[in-house]
C-alpha cells in the first residue's frame, strides 16, 4: 500500500500494434444470368484506400446478392417437384424458362383479392411512399380488369375440367372413380357426360376430343373446386365449411381452411389424392405409437387416424389406389 506523500504508479495498458496493408485481397465475383446471357460483377478490395473495410463490405454484398438470386432455388423447386410428383400426386411441371418476375402481375392480382392485403402487397412491389398514396398505387396494380378477370376464370374452369377428362374416360371404362361423400354424385354426373356424348352423334365422333369433353365436363360440374388431398362439388347447403361462416356470409365460396374431406358431402378423393392420405395414415400409426405422447394427444392422433383410415379403407376396398 502506497504511503501518504506516495504516488502510486500505474500501469498504462499497451496500445497493439497497428495491423499492417494487406498488398491485395481476394476479388469477390458474383455470377448472375438475365435473358439467356451470362454476366460476371466483381469488387477487387484491394482497389481501396481502406482494404480491410473494403473486403469486409464486399462479402457483405456477396452475401445480400446470392441470397436475392433466386433462380437456381426456382429451378430447383421445379426439379424436385417433377421428381418427386408420382409418389405425392402432383402433375409434372412443363419444362420451361421461369423466373420470379414473371409472376409479379399475377401473384399481385391473386394476392389484392384478398381481405386487407394493401399494407403487405405495397411492401413486397416496393411502393414506397405515403401510405394514403401507396394504397392506391397498389391497389391500381393489383386490379383485375375484365379481360384479364375474365381471362383468369376462365382458365381456372378449364383446367378443372380438363382434370376430370381423366375420370371420364375411366368411368366410361366402368371404373369407380373416386370415394368419400360426394363420390355418388360425381358418378352421377360422369354418367350424364357420358349419356350425352353417346346420344349425340356429333358429340360421340368427338370422343377422342379432349376440348369437347371439356366443355361437357365444365357445364356439368360448374362449382367444382380442384384440391391436393380433395376435390370440392361445391353446394352451399351440403357444405360442412360453411358452418364455420356467419350467415350473411354464406354460400359464396368454399372455405377450404375449414374443409372435412371426409365428412362433407361435397367432398370427392380421387386415385390423385390417394398417395397422401396413405402417407397421412402411416405417419399417424407412427405418432401413435410414441411412449413420449401425451394421454390427450393420443386420443387426438387416434381419432384422426379413424377417420383418414375410413377414406384409405374405401380407397382399397374400390380399387381406387391401383
């Protein structure tokens, strides 16, 4: 202990060294593709008086670059889908040139008839002024106008229609089609297509026409609303989703986060839909075999599992998964 009178000397922490200029450092490239031509942007850190926050900066835009690019994640996504399409039902997609911006329109126009979607749909097309302003900005954008409104119904009701070409043709063979609560229905109205084109004799040269089938297909099912694990007959009065509505507010449209596929009578499973549910049913007997899970989840995994075996069972015993 230092006495009175005494100063205490006191030890100044060094100061390090200064780093030393680095002569060069590693040029960071980023590849990118636009319309068929391949091009190469580079920074060369070592071009800046400060190398080191040069480097630094120059991962960092290496980073936000790749990250944006997305056309490998989209080529990717297309690959896996079509590899994978037969053991989970989906249709293969065609081979073709797509890129993220070729969905602006009709995502925007998709996305703006949803409830309240202004705020989040300005946001993501970077209209990017005062909200009043922004509002309309988006709004204009995101309108459908009538041929394109038109346009796009009517492309939904045809490839509806063009999805049923397939059980048409198998229910002309004298195939049951499909399971589940509507199933009769849609039988029955197969069966009416069927008796028109064989009554007609200028519908019955056109049997090989897939487009005439179409046309048959779309005027006898006009509510038919295409799903991954179900296909929706829509019927207001039948449909158990519309329940879930309050009653100024029914009978407009299907509710498909409140859908009962295996309890509604619109609800028809066809040889499409028959890989997931069979998924579906193995993963809940494994989940119900868990010695982890709770006594209450139990029961809910059981109960799930009876009512998805009701459609597997029926999918079996029909033929309908062959």
């Amino acid at each position: 202990m230092a006495r009175r009178g005494e100063r205490k000397a006191r030890v100044r922490a060094s100061v390090p060294p200064p780093r030393p200029a680095l002569d060069h450092a590693g040029i960071r490239v980023v590849t990118s593709e636009h319309r068929g031509r391949v091009r190469h942007h580079s920074i060369n850190p070592a071009d800046y008086r400060c190398t080191v926050l040069a480097a630094q900066l120059a991962d960092e835009w290496v980073k936000i670059t790749r990250a944006l690019g997305i056309a490998d994640d989209i080529d990717y996504f297309i690959e896996r889908v079509n590899t994978n399409a037969d053991a989970y039902g989906l249709e293969l997609i065609p081979d073709a040139h797509v890129r993220s911006h070729m969905f602006r329109k009709t995502m925007s126009v998709i996305t703006g008839r949803e409830p309240d979607s202004e705020i989040a749909l300005g946001l993501q097309l970077k209209h990017a002024a005062r909200r009043a302003l922004a509002n309309c900005t988006t709004q204009a954008y995101a309108q459908m106008d009538t041929r394109w409104a038109q346009k796009f119904d009517q492309q939904l009701k045809h490839a509806a229609a063009l999805r049923l070409v397939g059980l048409l043709k198998a229910r002309r063979a004298g195939e049951k089609v499909a399971v589940g609560p509507g199933a009769e229905r849609l039988h029955t109205g197969l069966d009416q297509v069927i008796a028109a084109m064989d009554g007609d004799p200028l519908l019955r040269a056109q049997i090989a026409d897939e487009r005439a089938e179409a046309a048959l297909l779309s005027d006898q099912f006009p509510n038919l609303h295409l799903g991954t694990i179900n296909h929706c007959m829509f019927d207001a009065p039948q449909a158990e989703c519309q329940n879930e509505l309050p009653a100024d507010q029914r009978g407009r449209a299907p509710l498909i986060g409140a859908c009962q596929p295996d309890r509604c009578r619109n609800s028809v499973i066809t040889r499409g839909h028959a890989p997931i549910w069979i998924a579906e049913e193995d993963d809940l007997m494994t989940r119900a075999k868990d010695p982890n899970l709770s006594p209450p989840g139990r029961e809910t995994v059981l109960i799930r599992l009876t009512d998805v075996q009701r459609i597997t069972r029926a999918l079996q015993h029909e033929g309908v998964t062959t």
